[in-house]
C-alpha cells in the first residue's frame, strides 16, 4: 500500500507538492542553459499534457462553449447561440434547485458518517492488533469494488417486495419500508451505498497519518494523566487536521459528482431520481438533460454550474482550513 | 527543440488536433454514384445496427438471406437497450461516421428522425417500388415513418397491438370467470375494468394490477391523440388522451389497486412468479417476456382478453423500423436486405418463429398468422386477437419526445401510489417534467 507508506501528515493535504527551492542568485543566462539541459524533462511529460489537453482542457472549454448554445445530442455542432441564457433558465429551474438540494442532503448524509467512522476505525486500527494487514485490506475491499456491482446488490437488499432489509423489519414485527419511494429513506438508503464504499478508503488515509503522529506525544500525554479519550481528542485529531481537511476536500467533490448510485438505484434505467425526483443529484440531472432528453446545450451548462460549486465549496474548505491554522499559530 | 511555453503549447495542440482529427476521419466517402455502379452479385458486408431483442437472427433471417444471396455476408451490431442503442445513433448522426448500412428505429424515437434528420436516411417513397412498398404496412405504421412532405425514412418491421394478459388461477380463486370469451366481457370498457379491478381487491386483498402504468400506456394511445397534436408537436397538458388516460391510471393508482412496481425493474421481474398481480397491459412483444420471465412454471397459467374499449379503438405500444443511412458505402444492398427483411413473408417467420407480431397486414391476414396459437398462454389464439386489434389502430400522431413525455406520466402516477399524492399535483408535476423534457 502506498498510502500507507506515506509518512508526512502534510503529504496528504491536497495542495500540490512545494516545489523546488528557488535560488535567488541565478543569472537569466544559467537559467537558460538549465532549462536547455532539461528540455529531454519536457519530452517526457509531454505525453500526459498532450491526453490531458486532448481528453480534459478541450472537452472543458468545449462544454463551455456548447453550454453558450440551444442544442440537441444529434446536432451537436448546429445549435443556436443564446449566450447566457441557458445559465438563466438554469437559476429559474426547479429541477436544478431540487438536485442541488438532494446533492446537498445526501451528501452530508454520506459525508458525516463516512468520515466519524473512518477516523473512529483507523483510531482501532492504530492498535497492536492480531491479523491487522488482515483487517486493513479488508477495509479497502468496498473501495475496489465497482460502484454498478454495489449499487445494484444494495438496491436488491433495499428492495420493497422482497428486499433482505424489509424482510428483516417485518421479521421483528416492524412495517417494511419503500425505501425507494420515500425522500428521506431513499436518501439514506443512497447514503449508505456510499458509506460503504468510501470509509475505509478514508479510514486508511487517516491511519497513515495517523502513524506518523510522534510517540512521544502520547506518553506526554499520559504521564500528564489525560485519558485514551483525552489522548485521541486532543493529540491525534489535532495532528491529522490537514488529513481530516484533505478528506473532506475529496469526499465533498465526490458528493457533488454523485452519479452511479442514484442512476442504478431506480433498477429500471429513469433518469428522474425517483417517482417525484426525490434523489436527483445534480450529476442525474445533467445525464438526463443530455442523455434522457436529449438537451446537450442544458446539460453543458448544468456541468459548469457543478463545477463552480465544487470550486466555491473547496474555496470555502480552504478558507477554513486556513483560519483555523493561523489561529493556532 | 521548444524553448517557450506558446511553442510548447503550439506543438500540444497540433498533436490535439492530429489525433481528433484522425479518430473522426473517414466518413467522407460519397455514395452519389453507387447507384449507377451497384452490382448486386459483388461481395459485400452488410451491418445492421439493432437494439433489444429484434430477433432477426434467431428467427434464421440473416442466415436465409446469406443462403438466397452468397456475396453477402451479414454482421449484426446489437445493443440491448433501445435508449443507449438511440444515444450511440445521435452521436453517430452528429458525426456523421460510425453508421451501420442499416438502422433499427425504435417507435419512440422515429418521430425525432423523421422531423430532425430524414435528409441522412434513404426516402423509400421514392424509390421505383415505393407504392409497392408502402402497400405491405398498415397505413398507420407507413405513416409513423413518414415526413409531412411523403418521404418514408423506414420500412416497419414488428408492431405492438395490444391485448390484455390475466392470470387464469388466480381469477379463479377470486371468484371471476376464467374463460377468455367471459372475461372479456367483464371489461368492454376500462371503467368496468376498473370495477372489476376493486372487486378483486376487496376478495383478495391484492392488487389486480402491475403499474398504473399498464392503464395509462395502453389507453392514451386509444384517443385521437396521445402526446402530440396533429402537426406532431408535444401537447402533454392539452391532450385528450393523456387526460383520459390519466384520470383512469391515477383512480388505479390511488385506490392501491395496483402492486404499483416499475415496469422492466427488478421488482417487477420478480413479481411475475410470485403473483404478485392477476393482469397487465400486454402488447404482442409482452408475451415472450412473460414467458422468458416464469419460465416453464408459468405455462398455462396465463390468458389473453382483449384490451378493454378494444371494440372501439385499439392500440400500439413498440414497434420499429428499419432505415437505410443516405451517405452509406452500400446503400443499395443495404435497401434491397432492409426491404426484404421487412416483406411480409418474412413478418410471418418473426411471428410464428419468435412472437413478433406483424406491421403488415398481408403478413397478418395470412393463415399462418390468423391461425397461429400460444401453447403457454392456454393455447390462446393468438393471431386473431392481436390481428383484431392490430386492424383497429388509429393512426396517432407520434412525436421526438414520446418516450420522454410517457416516462414523465408513469412516473408520477408511482409517485401517487407509492406516496399517496394528491393526483392533480401529480399531474401538474409531470406536465413540468414533460415540458423539461421538451425544452420549455
């Protein structure tokens, strides 16, 4: 495991790696032959750049520029300019303003849970434990399982008629539940595929900070008489802070971008997020503007739209991240 | 050697657009002549782009033209569900590369060729055999493929009259008649369908139905007009036959008769052996579902009544066609397959072979079909009652956005019976998701 192996705390935020240390001294004429000396450098990152522009720079400027048009799927190219429009109709849109509000509950729905858990088992897992690589590769099991396979297993257990869950709530004597009818019981129920999937990829993550957190800090601690609880509330979350924001950071990119398991949760292939849409996320939405309806120029401009939320939010996680540290300073 | 980043830049999107470019590429070989030059005895591979299960091959068609015709040789490119199989096709439009010498066309979907593209498809009207042609189809299905100004974009294959699948025993042990003659009796119109439907609620305590969707997708095509007015632009608020079939579907789906399950989900596969209904809405095409769902356990247990107010106006669900792309490589083999395919023997082969009912009616006047029976379905007679109803199909006008604006009704009507909303607001719900759908 190379997360594992990590042994820096601050490797793990997601602020690109420092780069290298500038000498101030250098003439522009040494730089020159610097970069001449390096230029075999460029050849060899040269390939990524190049599938980068191909497959994520042109299709990113095309989506904008598609998002400027009133187009279908089938004339992809001949659509009419509207400008802006689309972006208007988009915050008049009751559709949106419902995905984003799913997008939003589900995600914290998932988020919340998934990382107390993560933080709450890579704390046991920290221990001296028989069989840990066991147990530690067991945790990363739902994370190399693909999300079709256990959306489509988690949609069967959720199952109204003859779903495992309802069969066990009716076997103590409870009423079943639609889980895929109601808001809040297909929310969570969504919820917890993502949960599944995701806490002990985060759970790993943490237990690599975790590791490199000083001994010494511990036995401080103790001979100061703080208790375990003490110990993991006030040195080991501390320690992990920048683990815990780059956590967050990637788990509320993902929250934004759900997709697959609101799509395969339906088990029949709609598009709608349920009977009154009460699980579109904005990614559902958007397949079902471009893919269901047909409306590529709409689903361009939902695709931006979801990009500077991620943007703002991310902004805003930063932001926090940032006071926070200066205020410890 | 690049010293500045824009030389860097330059050189990265020139390679960009090398290799887009080279993936695009290819599309601009021009047919104009090969009329002119069409040798019909020259080898050639044909491909037929198909979704679903069209059964073309299973029924032997493929290998029985390769027999006919020894230079040709046959590849089918299948996709199983008709909305990915019509997003590849979009793509391939837009790109205008990647097509197959022949296209499927699901019925849902042909309206938005017919409007949209007609100019990429061959216009079979015109062709020397047009009138020909056109003769072999019901009016109705000649139509569907049909632009205002006559061209005809596809040659029909099956079609989707519709009839009305009950479970013999468990009518039985609700107290109702068993006999197809009786229950079609019970319900000449959906009102006593409907009736009939709380009557068997109240003995048995289940539902009589699947989905309100079996009501609302049978009947709106009943009226004069479904989703679209005559000129084929959508009208989901203002069509009689969406009010008329909403005010049916939403009574079924608010008295809870109905086990309220998502047609083609899961649970709706699932409940077909544990009978968790007594009917459905089935078009001819249902019946190898049923069957292919319950397996030999389920034979004999079923029978098919008409569809109720069938005496006045039937109706079609599904169906499709098949299309000859303009600017293909073998435009002219690819017609002369496509038109046999579709010729009414061949419809009879797909009917008798694999259940496909015909969309011609020389096909389906023909004894082989008329006297056709399923043994699973109680011996059923098969070939009457969907040639009946196939005869009895008005002419509804169809639009590019059918399938979508169905898909909007359905889902509402779970939505009253799943979460007991009241069924105006429902409606009012599914007329914005409707018009989303459209663009509005």
């Amino acid at each position: 495991m190379t997360i594992a192996s990590q042994s820096s705390p601050e490797a793990m935020t997601a602020s690109p790696p420092a780069a290298a240390p500038a000498t101030p001294d250098r003439t522009p004429a040494r730089r020159r032959t610097t970069l001449t000396r390096n230029r075999w450098g460029y050849a060899y990152v040269a390939p990524f750049f190049l599938v980068f522009g191909a497959f994520s720079l042109y299709p990113f400027v095309y989506t904008a520029w598609i998002s400027l048009h009133k187009t279908s799927l089938s004339d992809i190219n001949g659509g009419t300019w509207v400008g802006l429009e689309n972006y208007r109709n988009l915050l008049h849109n009751e559709f949106f303003w419902n995905a984003a509000r799913n997008t939003l509950t589900i995600g914290v729905l998932s988020t919340v849970p998934q990382l107390c858990l993560a933080l709450g088992l890579a704390h046991l897992l920290n221990y001296k434990l028989r069989n840990r690589t066991f147990f530690r590769t067991v945790m990363l099991m739902p994370y190399a399982t693909s999300i079709a396979a256990a959306t489509l297993v988690f949609s069967q257990l959720f199952g109204r008629d003859y779903g495992l869950i309802n069969t066990v709530l009716q076997s103590v004597g409870l009423n079943p539940i639609d889980w895929e009818g109601g808001t809040w019981s297909s929310q969570i129920a969504i919820a917890v595929i993502v949960t599944w999937r995701w806490t002990g990829y985060n759970a790993l993550i943490y237990l690599a900070a975790m590791q490199s957190i000083p001994g010494e800090l511990y036995e401080a601690a103790e001979i100061d008489g703080a208790s375990r609880w003490k110990q993991f509330l006030n040195v080991t979350i501390p320690s992990l802070r920048p683990t815990i924001l780059f956590t967050i950071v990637v788990s509320t990119i993902g929250a934004v971008q759900l997709f697959g398991e609101p799509l395969l949760f339906a088990g029949n292939g709609t598009t709608s997020g349920g009977a009154s849409g009460q699980y579109q996320t904005l990614g559902l939405l958007m397949y079902q503007q471009g893919w269901s309806n047909f409306h590529i120029g709409q689903a361009a401009t939902t695709a931006w739209a979801m990009f500077m939320i991620i943007l703002v939010v991310v902004g805003l996680n930063a932001l926090i991240g940032r006071l926070r540290a200066r205020a410890d300073r | 050697m690049f010293h500045s980043m824009r030389g860097k830049a330059a050189l990265g999107a020139a390679l960009a657009a090398v290799l887009l470019t080279a993936g695009c590429g290819g599309s601009d070989d021009s047919s104009d002549d090969s009329a002119a030059s069409y040798d019909p005895d020259a080898p050639v591979t044909l491909t037929v782009g198909t979704f679903g299960t069209m059964d073309f091959d299973n029924a032997g068609l493929y290998d029985e033209y390769m027999k006919l015709h020894p230079n040709v040789t046959i590849k089918e490119n299948n996709i199983a569900q008709s909305a990915n199989y019509y997003k590849a096709l979009q793509t391939h439009l837009a790109a205008d590369s990647g097509l197959d010498d022949i296209q499927a066309l699901e019925i849902g979907f042909v309206a938005d060729v017919v409007q949209n593209h007609a100019d990429s498809f061959v216009d079979f009207a015109a062709e020397d055999n047009g009138d020909e042609l056109k003769g072999n189809f019901y009016d109705w299905k000649w139509g569907q493929a049909s632009t205002d100004d006559g061209k005809t974009i596809g040659l029909g294959t099956d079609s989707g009259p519709q009839a009305m699948c009950y479970r013999k025993d468990l009518f039985g042990q609700a107290g109702l008649p068993t006999d197809r003659e009786q229950v079609g009796q019970l319900w000449s119109t959906w009102d006593q369908y409907l009736d009939v439907a709380r009557q068997y609620k109240t003995t048995t305590g289940k539902p009589f139905l699947d989905s309100p969707a079996s009501v609302f997708s049978s009947s709106v095509y009943q009226g004069d007009e479904a989703y679209n007015d005559e000129d084929g632009n959508p009208i989901p608020e203002d069509s009689s036959g969406v009010k008329t079939a909403w005010g049916l579907a939403s009574q079924a789906a608010s008295e809870g008769l109905t086990a309220n399950l998502k047609q083609f989900g899961d649970e709706w596969n699932a409940a077909f052996s544990n009978g968790a209904f007594a009917t459905i809405a089935c078009p001819a095409w249902m019946l190898g579902y049923i069957n292919s769902q319950m397996g030999d356990a389920g034979t004999g247990l079923w029978d098919i009544a008409p569809l109720p107010g069938a005496s006045e106006s039937a109706s079609n669900w599904g169906g499709s066609f098949l299309g000859v792309p303009a600017e293909g490589k073998n435009v002219e083999a690819a017609k002369d397959l496509a038109e046999w395919l579709t010729a009414p023997e061949q419809q009879i082969t797909l009917f008798t072979e694999t259940a496909h009912f015909p969309s011609s009616p020389k096909a389906a006047e023909d004894p082989a079909v008329v006297d056709a029976t399923n043994a699973y379905f109680s011996a059923a007679p098969t070939g009457q009652i969907f040639g009946q109803a196939a005869e009895n199909i008005k002419r509804t006008p169809i639009g590019p956005y059918d399938t979508q604006i169905q898909d909007a009704f359905t889902t509402a009507l779970t939505d009253v019976a799943a979460n007991g909303t009241d069924p105006d607001e429902a409606f009012d719900n599914a007329v914005k998701a409707a018009n989303q759908a459209i663009g509005g």
